[in-house]
C-alpha cells in the first residue's frame, strides 16, 4: 500500500558516487521502498563543505557539485522509471500513484552554498525540479546561520537580507522553505517573513531530547500556527538526549505525539534522514516502516495516524507546491 511520504534523505550522496538506487546495501532503494509502503520520497541534494567535503572526498565546487548529483538524480530517475518518477506539484503525485509509481520529490540542503549571492540560481534549481530548500547546513552561508551547539552565539543569528529574499521569492514560486539545520533567530525570521506554510524536513523536539536541531515547544507551536510540517529525524542523538546504541521505534512515536500535542495534529510528518544516519535502527530500514506505523496505533486514531503517514505533507505540497 503507497501510503508513507518522507520529507528527508540523503540517498542521492550515494548515488552521485555510481551506487544504484534499484538495489543498494543502504536505507533505501526501490525494493526498500516498496517494500514500506513509499507514495513519495523526497531525495535531497545535499551539497557537503568545509571538512565535510574532505570527508565525502568531493573537491568540486558547490554548485558544481549539485549539477554533478542532479545529473545522478536524473539517471537514477531514467533507470528506474517504471517503478519512480520524479513529481513537481500534487497532482504529479497523484498521476504516480495511480499508475503504481513512486513519486521522487528533489531538494537542496545548504541552499546558500548553491545560489551564492544570485537570485538566478534559485529560479534555477526551480526550474530543475527543486521544491524545497533547506536553507543552510553546519556553517554560516548567504542566507543565515546554522544551528550550533559548538557555537551557541550563532543561535540567535538570523537570516541575512538575501535570505529574507530567497524566502519570498520561494514563496512566489512554489519551494517549500525548510528550517531544519537553521539557527533559532533564523527560525524566528521564516516565520515572521514566510507568507506560505514551511517545513522543519528533519527535525525532532528539543523538550525531549536536548539537541539544538530539535525545535522547542515555543517553536513547535509558532511551526503549527503558520500550518506547517515537522518531519520526524530518525537519529538517534535526536530523538534521545545523549543518544543510544539504538534509535527507538517508540522514541519515534513519543516524538511524534509530543508533536501533535505542542503543534497540531496537522504538522507532524516522517523525515528520517535515512542515508545521513547511522545504520543503528532497531526497524533497520526504509523496508520497515510499517512497523513503527504499528506502533503508532493505540497513540493515534487510525485518521491521525494518516495524517502523519501522508495527510499532513500533501496537504503541504498542494498549499507551497501547488
């Protein structure tokens, strides 16, 4: 049954290096994805810099680099097309759907390392298929500041003019704005510059687990009121405060519920992260999925539980997307 839709992975790092999206030793590729149940996955471009760019062993440029993935994304898309095709708004999706497909989302994470000062590079990725941008990463960037906990007077930073910019411009076209690894005053800024519904793609709550990425209830509520989405982050260091040998499935839905208690039930959502964590799931992979929406029953009613498989992030999509 296609009924699971994921705000966040980072599948494509792999793919850019040549590993198949049909069959992989990864959290997800296309038998994974069926196998839980997938409607639509949104595959990020993340565009590693600093000493993560060492680690990842890229040496090309930023936007080079995102060319460079977009064009693995685009074969991957070719070589799989019967069972996943790309979707640029809803009814996309729906058209995917109905004729048994996957439906593939594209994102940029670290979207100021990709427009760099340039507006242009932004109707760009548009135009590309990109629908929804993370707007920074680990570091300081065009657009704002990144959340830090080795960094705490980053936190209050927030976004930079050309980041009010993008954010209005992203509004106009139909990019959903993500918050995720975004610094608490930049946080405030969407929120007060945003006209649209906006994201937090892969995000867990801080009243939890005393991770600076996880969002507090105060923002967890201003997230709700504005009518957006919280991907819950399958990491471990997210969803527990100093981590575990294993991420929880019932963490996952303590998160979620506390979600729904601070910010509605309308704004939680999956973001798993899955292919930028670790391997350490106690549901192992995409395949298992319907394992933590078992979970969930006796915490949601079954029309919740919808909602947070897929009611909540299309409703999104057909509000920013179009």
């Amino acid at each position: 049954m296609m009924n699971i839709v994921d705000l966040h992975c980072d599948t494509l790092m792999g793919c850019v290096k040549g590993m198949p999206l049909a069959k992989n030793d990864g959290h997800i590729d296309i038998e994974k994805l069926k196998k839980g149940g997938a409607l639509a996955q949104f595959f990020a471009i993340f565009i590693p810099t600093g000493e993560s760019a060492k680690r990842h062993g890229n040496d090309l440029p930023p936007y080079e680099y995102f060319c460079e993935t977009y064009k693995a994304y685009l074969r991957e898309m070719e070589l799989n097309k019967n069972d996943i095709a790309p979707a640029l708004c809803y009814a996309d999706i729906e058209k995917n759907k109905a004729a048994g497909k996957i439906s593939a989302l594209l994102t940029i994470e670290d979207g100021g390392a990709v427009f760099q000062d340039q507006m242009a590079r932004v109707e760009e990725a548009y135009q590309k298929g990109v629908r929804l941008v993370t707007l920074t990463w680990f570091y300081e960037n065009c657009l704002g500041y990144p959340c830090s906990k080795d960094q705490p007077e980053l936190m209050d930073k927030g976004l930079k003019p050309f980041g009010v910019e993008v954010v209005r411009r992203m509004n106009e076209l139909g990019m959903i704005v993500d918050v995720s690894h975004l610094s608490d005053g930049g946080f405030w800024d969407v929120v007060k510059y945003s006209k649209k519904p906006f994201v937090a793609s892969h995000s867990c709550c801080r009243a939890l687990c005393q991770h600076p990425r996880d969002l507090t209830d105060e923002m967890l509520k201003a997230l709700g009121d504005k009518g957006g989405v919280i991907g819950v982050n399958f990491c471990d260091g997210f969803l527990r405060t100093g981590g575990s040998e294993v991420a929880h499935i019932e963490d996952v839905v303590k998160h979620l519920r506390h979600m729904a208690d601070k910010a509605g039930i309308d704004a939680p959502a999956f973001g798993s992260d899955y292919d930028g964590i670790s391997d350490n799931l106690e549901w192992k992979n995409y395949a298992g999925m319907p394992q933590i929406v078992a979970a969930m029953k006796g915490v949601f009613t079954p029309s919740e539980i919808d909602k947070i498989c897929h009611g909540n992030a299309l409703r999104l999509i057909r509000e920013v997307i179009g």
